[in-house]
C-alpha cells in the first residue's frame, strides 16, 4: 500500500478534514450517531445520485486502531442495510467536503453510479477452508503405499535421510490434495456466484480462501451448498462461511492519469 | 472422492453475519475496499502494511521434518475408527476426527482466528 504524506497544516488548527467510509445512493443515505472513528458522528455528503458516508477525520493521523477498524467496518455493515454500498479501503481522509467533492464524487459520478447499480442486491460471501491435520496426514498414510512404507520404516526414529524422504512426500501428497480440493470446492461455490475473490497466498492446510459475489436471490442456494459440502467433509475439512457482507472484494476504480 | 455431494443434513456449517475476529476484518479493510488514484488528492495516513500471521506453505527440510515426525506420531488405529463413524453418521469415535462434529468444526476455526488475532494485535500495537 502506498503511503502518502499527509497535507501539511497547523498542528493546533481546527480541522475540516473528512475520513470517508464508502459511497451510497443519496436516497438511502443515512447518519450514524457516535459511529465514527473516535466515536464521532457519520453524515452524509450527497453531491447529485451520490453519498459519501463520512465523518471529521480524527486529529492527528488515522492509526489502524482495533475499535477504529471495527468501526470503519461497522458503519458499512449499517449502511449496507439501508442499501446498497461501495466500500472504501480504510484510511482514506480528504482535505475537506469540497474536495471531496471536486476529487472524488464529481469525476467519479458515473462510475460510482454505475458501480451501485450493478452491486445492487449482491452480497459478498467469505468462505474458507482449512484441512485437518490429523485427517488428512492419515488420509496420505492410508491412500500412499510409498509413504506407508516410509512411515513403517521410520517408526521409532528413521534416519535423517528417509525421514526427509517421507516428509518431502508427504508434502507434496498435501499440495496435490489441496490444489485438488480446492479447485473442487471453488468450482461448486462459483458456480452459484457471479464473481469470485480468490487469495493467493498460499497458508498451510488451507484450500480456500475466497469472497464470492452473490445475488440475495441465491443466498439460499450457496448456505444450501456450503451445509453440503461441510457434511460431505466433516471430520476432514473445516470451513468458515461468514455474510452477507458489504462487496468490499468487488469494487475497483478504473485507473485515471 | 473429494467433494461427495449427499442430502442436506442442517448444523454443520451456520453462517457467520459478520467476521468473528478482528484479522478478518482487517483484511476486508485494509486489502479490499476501493482505493482511490493518486492523483487525488487524498491522504492515506499512518497505516502500517498488516499482515496476518499464519503458517506459509515453504518447502524446507524444516516442513519435510515437521510431516515425517507428525505421520510417525498418527494413531491410525484412531484416525480410521473416526473416519468410519463419519461414515455410518454417529458421532462415537474418538481421537483425530471424531470428535462431535459440528462443534469440533466451530471450534477449529475458532482457534485460527484467535491465533491470528493474537499475532495482528501485536503487530497493531506495533504500529
């Protein structure tokens, strides 16, 4: 993340600076009394079809604070809903409303417009799944004859030698079940979502880590889904499954120079 | 045999309205959300980059040591006991899998939360 200098100004100076939490449509628009950073107040900052959902910057710098994070996350989750809502990343303060409006909702308008239309009754869903250690290491045992035979030979202290063998094989066994499973489950839950958020990075005993976009409609269908694939996997794999969420993985501005 | 879809059978999985610990929370917040360009002129201030502490998947002899040691250790006897009492649908066995099914789940996933909060908040404090 790109850190930037904040504007300079008098240390003592009132400040007008407003941190800003995501964009609604001006008519579902809202305040939220004490919901703030700091526990000030949220306003809306309407320009034309849009607000912003805003409050005064606290003074000083945003520091990533536990109760701060929570709130940023907090007063999306209320204005979600009202409506329907465009995420911002936590940390964004502008100079004041008018700049706010000059930098942000007038020559976004469209896109913003656009974006809230196309998100309306969509929800994001987060789901994860995580092996079990001990399920899945017998599983490997059971099902690889090579490390069977390694784990037998190794049983009260193997030399170094084979047991870097056995373990170099039994992470691999690991890696080609979890790109396994994890295409599987992906491609069922996908299949129900119109867009999907996959993580990358690779965690050990994780399979999944992803957000799907779904429409309200489908909620149903995709809890139906998960209930299905947590029975079919009890035992060997442990999922979370948390929503309806703001779609903070699906928002995106186009890159303007 | 990975994902066997049988009957819809309840209590497994409850979804979560909103994320049970701050790490998730965290990453909807400060890696997702919309960012705008620089050329605004915005001030993103003070956010150290956070990341959740968890085990990443390196291949090491550390890692191929750590699994030999684990498969030695396995109580296969147990494990298999387990695997068969998923199958017939009770919740007997013990050890490895066994354990009651949809509360084991909830706790599993309760630890990694925690285990993660734990390391984000001191990187938070950190900050």
């Amino acid at each position: 993340m790109a850190l930037q200098t904040p504007p300079t100004r008098a240390p003592r100076e009132l400040s007008t600076a407003l941190y800003c939490y995501g964009v609604t449509s001006a008519d579902a628009a809202a305040s939220q009394p004490n919901a703030g950073l700091a526990g000030v107040s949220v306003e809306p900052v309407c320009f034309r079809k849009l607000a912003a959902l805003t409050s005064a910057a606290p003074p000083g710098r945003v520091r990533a604070r536990r109760a701060d994070l929570l709130r940023h996350f907090d007063v999306l989750a209320a204005a979600f809903k009202r409506g329907t809502v465009v995420p911002l990343r936590f940390g964004i303060v502008f100079d004041d409303e008018a700049s706010l409006v000059r930098d942000f909702l007038e020559p976004r308008h469209d896109e913003l417009a656009g974006m809230l239309r196309k998100l309306r009754d969509r929800v994001e869903l987060r789901v994860t799944a995580h092996y079990r250690e001990q399920a899945i290491l017998a599983e490997i045992v059971r099902e690889s004859p090579r490390v069977a035979r390694l784990r037998e030979q190794t049983q009260g202290g193997g030399s170094p030698p084979l047991l870097m063998e056995l373990g170099e094989l039994v992470s691999a066994e690991l890696q080609a079940r979890t790109a396994r499973d994890g295409r599987a489950i992906l491609q069922r839950l996908g299949a129900l979502a119109e867009a999907y958020d996959l993580s990358e990075e690779q965690i050990e005993h994780q399979l999944l880590r992803a957000s799907f976009l779904v429409e309200r409609t489908r909620l149903k269908a995709f809890d139906e889904a998960m209930e299905e694939l947590a029975a079919a996997q009890a035992g060997r794999i442990d999922f979370s499954y948390v929503g309806p969420l703001p779609p903070h993985s699906f928002v995106s501005l186009e890159e303007r120079r | 045999m990975a994902i066997a879809t049988q009957g819809t059978a309840s209590n497994y999985l409850q979804r979560a309205p909103s994320p049970s610990g701050l790490a998730d929370v965290v990453e909807l917040i400060l890696d997702k959300g919309l960012v705008i360009d620089a050329y605004v002129r915005i001030s993103v201030i003070g956010i150290e980059l956070i990341t959740i502490d968890a085990r990443i998947v390196i291949a090491s002899v550390d890692t191929y040591l750590r699994f030999a040691e684990a498969v030695n250790r396995l109580d296969l006897t147990q494990t298999e006991a387990a695997g068969l009492a998923e199958l017939r649908g009770d919740n007997g066995g013990g050890g490895g899998g066994g354990d009651g099914k949809a509360k084991g789940m909830m706790e599993g996933a309760k630890d990694k939360a925690s285990d993660a909060k734990k390391g984000l908040k001191e990187r938070v404090k950190g900050d």
